[in-house]
C-alpha cells in the first residue's frame, strides 16, 4: 500500500490546482470591473455597487442611494469592451 501513500497527496494537490483555475476572470468580467474601477475613480458610479459580473459580462449591482443608474451605466457604456 506505499503507493496509496503517494496517490492521496497528488490528488488532493491537482484538486486544489484545478480548483484555483475555476476562479479565473473571463475577459468579459475583467473589462466590466476595469470600466467599474475607472468610473468611481472619475466620480461617476454614485453609490451604486457592482455585486457580480456573469462570465459574460453582464453585470448585477445595487443601487445604495435611490439615485439613478443611468450616470454609471453611461460610464461604463464609454469604456472600452473589446
């Protein structure tokens, strides 16, 4: 049984590397969050917070104000997407 030994640690070692790559943004999440970082560096998101973003870039927030969206919504819509 000393190869079960060896087994049992590569696994759970692959499992973890496997796991961390599951995490990675996809391009598209990564454009949104930049948009987002630079819109509240400029002023512009008010107090509206991005929750998440889908892999394909749709994106959830919410609104702690009561003030419009439409500010960082036209914000984001001049960032670059591509």
């Amino acid at each position: 049984m000393v190869l079960g030994r060896h087994v049992a640690p590569s696994l759970a070692a692959l499992l973890l590397l496997t796991g961390c790559a599951a995490f990675r943004n996809t391009p598209a999440q990564d454009r949104v969050w930049t948009a987002y970082s630079q819109c509240r560096a400029e002023g512009r998101s008010g107090n509206v917070v991005i929750l998440r973003v889908d892999p394909d870039g749709r994106y959830w927030y919410e609104n702690r104000s009561g003030v419009s969206i439409s500010t960082l919504q036209a914000c984001m819509a001049e960032k670059p997407r591509g």
